[in-house]
C-alpha cells in the first residue's frame, strides 16, 4: 500500500526547466558549443556538474576543476537571476490539490530532487512546509539515476522504499526511483520514457485513486 509520494521538483511540480535550459544555453553560447532544446533533454535530471561536463564532451573540450567550478557558479548565477520572479503562480496545476488529498489520506509527501536550488525553488512556490521531508543535491552524494537521494527521502519520511511511489520526468529519475525499489511514476511523453509503471502528461492528470492502486 502507499505510504509516501515522493515527488521530483523540476519538469513535475513547476516548469523551471526551461530556465536551467536558457542559463546552459548562455554558457554552451559563450564556449562556441552548439546547444540546443534537445541536448536539454539528455540533462533533466542531471546534476550541475553532470551537465556542465556533458556539453563540454560535446564540444570537445576538457577543462580543469577550477574552471569547471567557475563555469558552474556563472551558470548558477544566471539561472538564480532567471527564476528570481518565481512566485505560487509557477506551480503547475493540479499540484495543491494533489498534496491536499495525499495530507488527508495521511499519505506522507516528500521531495527528491537533484537541483541545489530546490529548498530556495519550493520556498518561492510557498509549497515548503506541506513537505515532511526535503532530499536534495546538497545532501547526497551520488546522483540520478543513483537511487540516493529517493533512498533518502524514504529515510527522512521514515517510510519503507516498497511503500513510496516516485514521481519523475526524467529517465535519470525514473531509474533511479526502480533502484530505490520503489513504484515509479512518469510525467511526459511515452514515447521517451521507459520503466514507469504509470504515465500521464502532467501532474494534473493523476488523482488519489490512481495512487492508492498502484
Ligand atoms: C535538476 C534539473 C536539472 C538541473 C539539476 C541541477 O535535476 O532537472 O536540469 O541541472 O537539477 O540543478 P542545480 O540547481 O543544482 O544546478
Ligand atoms: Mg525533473
């Protein structure tokens, strides 16, 4: 039975995506690597310094770590300055509704995301108490498809891994919640993501009743 929803920030619960997208845009821009949408999409999921290195192997181009660390903080900056607007009204639909009825089935919410931004991001949405527990990048080590970070949000939920069900939008994601041993939810498109037991085109789509059965 369902004990723990365990829920993905970026690309499930509001679409900051597409800002992580614009701030490696710049950077890829700035290198002379071609970078575009679909490039973006092998990056859901994927930790900053993960990506970073991602387009750089594109561009063929190796750098030192004190480069490396640069890059990323300038990426960083430009991605903070994007979402600097971010307020409630950037929560997808359907999400404070869902967490309504998970609270008052006394089924437990927990987030798992591998963004370092994520407690800043859910407070701007003013969804950061309605969480019993908070994973993210800075307290793992080992990211996506690793299982780490849902391991510990189960942990801090205090909820067996059978017993949660994850939701992602990534592939990195959806791997990782199957490693954690635990039900897997996708939101996206069928046609890019394998290994859920469930898809719907966004959080939206999935009500309580879905949950309880799967
Ligand atoms: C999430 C997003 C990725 C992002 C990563 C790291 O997984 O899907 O696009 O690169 O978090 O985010 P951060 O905010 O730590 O740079
Ligand atoms: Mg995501």
């Amino acid at each position: 039975s369902c004990r723990a929803v365990i829920f993905d920030l970026d690309g499930v619960l509001t679409d900051t995506a597409i800002y992580h997208f614009y701030a490696w845009k710049a950077l890829a821009d700035k290198l002379g690597i071609a970078f575009d949408e679909h490039d973006n999409e092998q990056l859901k999921g994927v930790d900053r310094l993960g990506s970073l290195r991602w387009i750089l192997q594109k561009g063929g181009v190796s750098l030192s770590s004190a480069d490396e660390s640069r890059l990323m903080q300038q990426k960083n900056a430009h991605y903070l300055q994007l979402i600097d607007h971010i307020t409630p009204d950037n929560l997808y639909p359907g999400v404070q509704p869902l967490f309504t009825a998970l609270r008052q089935s006394g089924i437990k919410i927990g987030l798992a995301s591998a963004s370092k931004n994520a407690a800043f991001v859910v407070e701007r949405l003013g969804i950061a108490a309605q969480f019993d527990y908070i994973a993210d990048a800075n307290k793992v080590i080992n990211s996506k498809p690793d299982p780490e970070v849902f391991l510990l949000a189960a942990k801090g939920l205090g909820v067996a891994p059978p017993h949660c069900i994850g939701v992602e939008d990534a592939q990195a994601g959806i791997e990782a919640i199957n490693r954690a041993g635990m039900k897997a939810i996708a939101i996206g498109d069928a046609a890019v993501l394998n290994g859920a037991l469930k898809i719907y085109p966004d959080v939206a789509a999935i009500t309580l009743t879905d949950l309880l059965n799967v």
